[in-house]
C-alpha cells in the first residue's frame, strides 16, 4: 500500500477526488466556511455526529465536493489513543475492499503523534493475509493520502510510521505462514532477502557451523525434526564500524509441538507462531531498510523445530551449552530457553551495547498480562525505562517484571548446573533468570511476547509486535533524526 503525505488546507478537502474522503472531527473543532466544515457543523448541531472518538457518519456524493463518498470520523481530543479508537472503528469499511484511494483530512491541524498513529492504525485495519488462499482476496485499499495543513511539522512522524509499517506487516507476513511455508530454511531465505539493501548483511549458520559452535542446547531442540536448523545473523550498519551495536535476538520455534513432552492437540495450530520474536527481528530490520538510522544493529535467530521423534531429545537429557553451562532438560517443551541460551552466549563475540531478546517464551506470560502488554524483564534501569518509554510511543506496550534471584531457586537439578523449567509458579519469571544466566556483563532485557505476538479466536493472526516497540526504542538510541529515506 502507498501512504503519501501531501499539503492540504481543509478550505482544498473538497475538491479532492478520490474513493473516500475521511474528515478527522475533534471536540475542539472550530469549522471554516468550506463545505467539508459546514457538513462536519450541520451534523453536530444537529446531533447526527459527535465529536466522541469512533462516532462515524458517511455521506454519499454530497454536492460540491469531488469525493464519491465522505466520512466524518469523530477523533475525541485527537491524542493517539483517540486517533486509534477512531481508525479501528473504520476497520470494516477499510477491509470491505470499496475504496481504492482514501483521503485523510483533519479538523484541525494533527500533532506529530496522531498522524503516525493514523498511518499505522489504518494500515492495521486494512491488512490481509493472501500467501496460502488460492482465490486472491488482496487488499484494495492501494492509496492513503494524508493531508496536512503542515507537512514539515509531521514529516518524521510520517516517515517513521510508514518504516514501522513496513516491518510489522513484514513481520505479519512470515508469523502468519503455516509452518510448511516458514521453515528453517524459509526465514533463513526471507533474512538473506533482506540483505539486499544496502547497510544489511546476512549469515546463514546450518546444521554443521552451528554443531562447531557448541550450541548443544539449540541442537537439542532440533534433534527431533527432519527440517535442519539455521542460526540467522543479520547485521545493519548505520554508524561507524567502531560503535557498539545493539543485539536484537529473537526465539525461531516455527512450530512448538512440545516434542516429547508433548501439548495437548486443541489449539496446537497456534504454535506456528512461536517464531514470532523471529519476525520480529526480521520486521525491525526491514523498517532500518527504510530509515537507515545512525546505528549499528545485530539480529539473531535461532531456528528450528520442536517435534517427537524417535531421535528426540528425552525428558532428563542433560547437554552442554555453548556456554558450558550444563542444562537437564526435564520438559522438553521449555525449548525456547534451550534455543535462546546460545544465541545469548554468542552475542558476547559483539561486544554489544546492549541485548534485547524477544521470544514467546511462556504460557505464564500470557495468564500474566493478557494480550495488552508484553512482559519485559530487564537487568539495567536505563535499557528498561528506554524500552517502556518505546512502548508507549509506539503504542505497543509493555510492563516491567521483576528478576529477584530467589525465582532461580527452582531450576537447581541433581544433574546438571541448572535445569530448563521450574515449578508452575511464576514460570513467565523464571524463565527469565534461566536466560539471564547466559547474559553477559552488557545492559540485557527479555520481552516475553507469548500473549502479544499474535490474536487467537476469529481474528487469529500475527500482530506484528513488538516491531513498532523495537523501532522506536533503536531510533531513540540512535537520536535518528531527521530521517533520512530510501531514494531521498
Ligand atoms: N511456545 C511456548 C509458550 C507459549 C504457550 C506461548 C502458549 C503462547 C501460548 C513455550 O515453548 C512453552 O511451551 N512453554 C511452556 C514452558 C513450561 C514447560 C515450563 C509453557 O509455557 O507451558
Ligand atoms: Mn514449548
Ligand atoms: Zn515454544
């Protein structure tokens, strides 16, 4: 879909031609003379439209505007959350596939903030799923144009959002994909894609590089699938070959059966979407395609299978990390933890700034925090309130959880120097300090995405998150603007 941003006093509104024409309505709306204004009047005064955020009133073909279809949207005191409420009660009109070019015209003049929020939310609205349906219902919203009295006072906003649009509907795309069509091997592809643009590089680390490395407890989870395993390292470079980077690490399960400790069958479809912390890594480095911040950024993926077979790893197998932490692995089905532990010890050869892993680690997680807010655990004040304050921004939240050293009490074993699980109390925190026993000296945050990364129920499908958290916090760690675009 194309978003363009364009000057548009609401006095122009009227004469522009287009599918839908929506007008942004604020309670403090003062209407002009122009005939989009007296209609957005005509209807208040006469009750037939309220200013509350999401009220919707459409008119067809009204006489003296050019518009097929005009809409007056209600945008409460136009702050994000209201421009949100307002967009998603657009949502069915904009995915019903009637208008092909909608035109978004505010009351009066929007902030930075709401404009974003618009781009991302009727990008939200408006996204299908195609990749595996034979009859193409493709989306027909092909062309938003936002129009702003003040382009340079958005402009950033605009160009960030549409860059975070990019990359969560990226994100989308490959969370979404049955596990047949998002191997291993497939994410492997879709990072190298990737790295066709310029400041973006990829390595691919199969089977046999990653049994060099040591990473015995990654190998432990994919002993039981036929598909091999790949450790994804993606690498952006936006700032000088000397700066730190920060290491973005994302959990690759492409499908969690449990393995020998095996899930229950109901619902089991949804573990397709375990390697979303993965597309979550994919879909940030798609939006730095678009916004090349001055930074540099490493991606890691470990990704497999966790299936039963008869070369499985077994409840009480006890590996070598590539720490040389030794784990028992009572539950297979913590298999996460096993994956991310060597990708964490690997990132120590960057010396990074800091280490941000995101992963749909626990079940806990979700009786935790719902789907609102993803569970972030972090052992640095400064990484954590950055990461929060990123949060908000981008509206895709999260909330701190707590790293008290009496929750490691539980995964002592008789066997080995730790063990993968813990008893069921809070499980979201304990397999946090499992993780942070592979976590170096370097400022380190877990987000537990488990109740975010994806809807169940009707609506079933990737999110996207947390790419818009992600971005925001890389562009606050960069100080990135002004943005610089692709081709400009
Ligand atoms: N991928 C799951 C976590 C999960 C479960 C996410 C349900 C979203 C919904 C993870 O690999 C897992 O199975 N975790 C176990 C850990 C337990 C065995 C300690 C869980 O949460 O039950
Ligand atoms: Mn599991
Ligand atoms: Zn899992």
């Amino acid at each position: 879909m194309d978003f363009e941003l364009k000057t548009l006093a609401l006095a122009k509104a009227p004469g522009q031609r287009c599918d839908l024409l929506v007008l942004l309505v604020e309670e403090s709306f003062a209407p002009g003379a122009d005939a989009l204004s007296s209609l957005a009047a005509v209807a208040l005064r006469h009750g037939d439209f309220k200013a509350r955020a999401g009220s919707l009133l459409q008119c067809y073909a009204p006489p003296t505007i050019a518009a097929r279809s005009v809409l007056l949207l209600g945008a409460g005191d136009g702050s994000p959350v209201a421009v949100r409420k307002a967009v998603l009660a657009l949502a069915g009109l904009l995915k019903a596939g009637v208008s092909r070019h909608v035109v978004f015209a505010f009351g009066s003049a929007p902030g930075p903030d709401a404009v974003g929020v618009l781009v991302r939310c009727v990008a939200e609205a408006s996204y299908v799923y195609t990749t595996t349906k034979s009859k193409a219902e493709s989306r027909t919203l092909a062309r938003v144009t936002v129009g702003v009295p003040d382009v340079a006072r958005v402009r950033v906003a605009f160009d960030t959002a549409v860059a975070v649009v990019a990359g969560v509907e990226f994100a989308r795309e490959w969370a979404n994909r049955p596990a047949n069509h998002a191997t291993p091997t497939m994410l492997g592809e879709a990072a190298r894609s990737l790295a066709r643009h310029a400041g973006i590089s990829c390595k691919l680390h199969g089977p046999a590089q990653v049994a060099r490395l040591g990473m015995s407890a990654f190998m432990a989870v994919a002993q039981g699938s036929s598909e091999p395993l790949r450790f994804i390292e993606l690498h952006y470079q936006g700032g000088p070959k000397t700066q730190a980077p920060v290491v973005l690490v994302g959990k690759g399960i492409t499908f969690d059966a449990g393995g020998i400790s095996l899930k229950p069958a109901a619902g089991m479809d949804e573990m397709k979407f375990d390697m979303g912390g993965a597309a979550s890594v994919l879909g940030t480095f798609r939006a730095l395609v678009e916004l090349r911040p001055r930074i540099n950024v490493v991606g890691l993926i470990p990704s497999c299978e966790n299936l039963p077979d008869g070369k499985a790893v077994k409840p009480g197998d006890v590996v070598t990390s590539m720490s040389g932490q030794t784990i028992e692995i009572l539950n297979t089905d913590a298999e996460g933890r096993l994956a991310l532990c060597d990708a964490l010890t690997y990132a120590a050869r960057f010396k990074p700034k800091a280490v941000v892993d995101m992963a749909t680690l626990t079940g806990a997680c979700v009786v935790a925090l719902g789907a609102v807010r993803s569970g972030l655990f972090a052992s640095d004040e400064a990484l954590a309130e950055q990461l929060l304050a990123a949060g908000e921004a981008a509206l895709d939240p999260c909330w701190r959880m707590p790293l008290d050293d009496e929750y490691a009490d539980g995964l002592k074993s008789a066997f080995a120097d730790v063990a993968n699980v813990a008893g069921r109390p809070a499980g979201a925190v304990t397999a946090a300090k499992f993780l942070q026993r592979f976590v170096g000296a370097w400022p380190w945050a877990h987000l537990d995405i488990a109740g975010t990364a994806w809807k169940s129920g009707s609506a079933k499908g990737a999110t996207g998150r947390p790419v818009g958290l992600l971005v925001h916090y890389l562009l606050a760690a960069a100080d990135a603007a002004p943005v610089r675009r692709r081709g400009k």
